[in-house]
C-alpha cells in the first residue's frame, strides 16, 4: 500500500510541476510585469485543471 501512496504522489506532482512553477514565477513578476503574471496565473489554472482530469471526468 504504501508503494501506490508513492507512485500517486509522484503522477500528481508530475502533473502539477509546471503549474506550480507558473504560479511561483507569477508571484516573483507580480509587480513588475502585472499583465504578464495574469497570463501565468490564468494558464496556472488551466494546468491544474487539465492536470487533475477534471476537464476529462466532465466530458465523459
């Protein structure tokens, strides 16, 4: 049981990295380039929402 703890966290943090990476460098943009960092933010949410398989659980 504690292997398939394992594997989940490591496909969930494989589908979630870049996501949280967009969020992270939108945070560090904030204020210099606010446009910019709506843009990542806005494709942070979309990452994570793809990533978590909402989009395909709603489809089928």
């Amino acid at each position: 049981m504690e292997g398939l703890l394992s594997l989940i966290i490591i496909i969930y943090l494989l589908f979630h990295s870049p996501a949280i990476l967009m969020v992270i460098i939108g945070l560090i943009i904030r204020k210099k380039k606010p446009s910019t960092a709506k843009k990542l933010f806005i494709a942070a949410g979309i990452y994570f929402l793809i990533g978590a398989g909402i989009c395909g659980a709603m489809l089928s």
